[in-house]
C-alpha cells in the first residue's frame, strides 16, 4: 500500500512539472502579430518593401517580411519585446530605423522616402581640400554622416532619405561652416571653410595663499595635435595671452622654478578663452641651526621649515644617524653636540628629508676650515718669550734703566 502511494506522489509531482514546463515554454514562446503599413512622403501605400524585424537588442530575429499589394506585411514578433524594424530596399529608405516598444498585436505605419545620396566636397579659402576636414549631415535631431573627409576632402553618404539637410563642416583652425542643403538624387555640393584664430588667455596663481596670489614669470605652453606649439612667460599680474588657430584642444603645461609642474586641456572654440590655472611650491623642507660653530656638550636649536619658509611639526630629527625626537609645533628641536668635528643632523618628514652640518670644538681648540678640532701652537709663543718678549726681557731692561741713572748723577755731581 505504502509503495503505491510513493508511485502516485512520484506520478502527480511528475505531471505538475511536465505542466509547469509545458507552461513556461509556452510563455516564452508567446507571440504577436504586428501589421505593418509601409508608406511613401504623401501616404501611399508601397508594396515589395523588405521587413526585417529584430529584438533584444539585435539578439533576436530577424524575422523577414515583404509588403504585399495593399502596403503592408505581418510580423510576428515576442509579446513584450522592443522590436526594430529596418527597411531594405533599393528605392525606399529611413535614415534611422523604426521602433516598437513593449509589442504587442496592433498596427503600425512606417513612412519611407526615395533613396538619395549625397557628396560634400570641402574646401579652404584657396578651393583646396580641406584634408581631414569633418563632415556631417543633419536632420530630424540625427546625424546621418558624421566621418572625416580623407586627402580630398570629400564624403558621400550612403543612401539616406530626399530632403532638407543640415550640412556642418568644421577642421582644426578653421571657422565651422553650417550650409543647408537640399538633397535629391545624386547631389553633389562644396563648403567653403576659411582659417581664424582667437586668444587664449591663462591666468596663474598660487593658490596656498588665501588671496590666491599671481605668479610672474612662469612659462606657459601650449600645444595642439594639429601641430600649434607656443609658450609666453606670465607678467606681473600672473596671466600670459596666446593667440591659438579656432576650433581645436589644446594641452597647456605650467611651469616655474621651484613650483610643481601643472598640465590643463583646454578646447576653444571661435571665442576668447580664459584657463585659470593654480600652483604651488615644489614640496620640500628645510632644517636649520641657529649656530653653525658650538662648544662640545653645547646644545643647538634647529628649525624645520616647509617650501613657504612655515614651521613643520613632528619631523623625526637625527643626529649622525641616531634619532633624538620631533619638532614642536614652532618646527624647533633643541639638541646637544657631544663630539668634537663635524656632526651630521637629519630632518625628515614625510617623503621629504633635509640635512645640515654643526661644528663642535673643546674650549682652547681651533677649528680649521674643514672644521677639525686642533690644539693651538704654543712652539711660537716660548720663542718669542726667549728672544725677549717675556718677563725675562723685562727685567733685564729694568737694570739697564737704573745703570744710565747711577752714571747721570755722578756726572751732575
């Protein structure tokens, strides 16, 4: 009994998934009919007119149809689906294709027009092409052609509707050209663009001041890639002025002695252009001693400083290699000088370092321009002392005095 019942649950479960399957599938293979009209310019139908139907973003389909006699062919198509239709014909075109959102059965009118094309020829003041010019054809809030002309000069569209067209052609150095056109058949027409040029001006400061104040005689240089190259240094009030072709990019690179270097990209158009651009000392520090000469066991104020000459705290100081602590909030450190000769002291902070040298010497020593302690030489001293010069040279002087005495008074006598 118990056997037959497992066999009956197995059964059901197998019957309920076989359904849900079947279901799902069916689901998903849910269809709708689209019945498209394709018309021409006046609202006539056209019959011979290829369909092709995709969805999902090109994933789907095609699904290909062709008009019959009254305009219109069925497609069938995903319920749900965003469906794009693309006319293929030899006579008939759309510049974009027609789109069906969210499909479901209904019916839909595709207008066409008859095929044309359309070449743009572009040239300079001189009527030579315009090399690498860009040209692009506009209607209906859509570029139809939007591609650089080659060494001629010269685009040809592919088939695109008969009608009113927006041609802009722009190039490097040269004012924008914006010609409308009318296309019908094979067309063919030439746009004249001429060169200009505009000022670019940048103005540079250093921005670690609260007054942002200007920088003189920083380089600016600026530099395209159609081949303009031009620095100015800055005057007194931080701005320096280029005169720049229209219409183009360009890299402009800051430079000044003892500031980091700034790189800007800058796009100007057929107007003066202004470039605000900030910079800012070179990071580095200082360390300084308040005296370079000290007694041995004497102590040394030292100072830290940033690239603003403004104290820098807690920066690990070294003396010959051996830490002996931090800066204060002034950028001061006091330290002894235990050993005769040149000691070596060590300021780091961050990735920045900054080193300086002391001098030490003992009481009664000398120190020689290479700063080593040496003992004065008495050799000199106790020479002169022995030609006459010490006490000994004294007396001998006071006898000779008292002699020339004695022998005045017997003579006055």
């Amino acid at each position: 009994m118990t056997n037959h019942r497992r066999a009956f649950t197995v059964g059901v479960l197998a019957l309920l998934v076989g359904a849900g399957a079947v279901a799902g599938t069916a689901a998903a293979q849910s269809q709708v009919t689209l019945t498209v009209t394709v018309v021409d310019g006046d609202g006539d139908p056209l019959s011979g007119i290829d369909i092709s139907a995709t969805w999902d973003d090109g994933a789907g389909g095609p699904t290909n149809e062709t008009t019959r006699a009254n305009g219109q062919a069925l497609v069938d198509v995903p319920e749900g689906a965003n469906v794009t239709l693309e006319i293929r014909d030899d006579e008939y075109v759309r510049n974009v294709p027609y789109v069906v959102t969210d499909a479901e059965t209904e019916a839909i009118e595709v207008q066409v027009s008859e095929s044309a094309t359309a070449t743009v020829s572009a040239v300079n003041e001189t009527g030579q092409p315009a090399v690498d010019a860009r040209v692009r054809l506009y209607r209906d809030g859509n570029y139809v052609v939007d591609r650089n002309a080659g060494g001629d000069g010269t685009v040809t569209t592919r088939p695109i509707e008969e009608g009113e067209y927006s041609v802009i052609v722009t190039k490097p150095g040269f004012y924008r050209n914006l010609t409308a056109v009318t296309v019908s058949g094979e067309t063919t027409t030439t746009v004249r663009i001429s060169e200009g040029s505009v000022l670019l001006q940048a103005s540079v400061v250093d921005d670690r001041y609260d007054d942002s104040r200007p920088i003189r005689d920083a380089t600016v240089r600026i530099e395209s890639d159609s081949g303009f190259d031009g620095a100015v240094p800055t005057l007194s009030d931080g701005t320096a002025s280029v005169s720049v072709p229209v219409n183009d990019r360009y890299d402009v690179t800051v430079t000044k002695e003892g500031y980091e270097t700034v790189e800007r990209r800058v796009r100007v158009g057929e107007q003066e252009e202004s470039l605000d651009v900030a910079i800012q000392r070179t990071p580095e520090i200082s360390l300084t001693p308040d005296n370079r000469q000290v007694v041995v066991d004497a102590t040394v104020r030292l100072t830290v400083t940033d690239e603003y000459d403004e104290p820098v705290a807690n920066a690990t100081v070294t003396r010959n290699g051996t830490e002996v602590g931090a800066t204060d909030a002034d950028g001061e450190l006091t330290a002894t000088v235990p050993t005769a000769g040149n000691v070596t002291f060590t300021a780091a902070s961050g990735d920045l370092t900054a080193t300086t040298t002391v001098t030490a010497f003992r009481p009664g020593e000398e120190t020689t321009t290479g700063g080593a302690a040496t003992t004065p030489d008495r050799t000199a001293t106790a020479t002169e002392t022995s030609a006459g010069s010490g006490p000994g040279f004294t007396v001998a002087l006071t006898i000779a005095a008292l002699v020339a005495v004695a022998v005045l008074a017997r003579r006055r006598r």
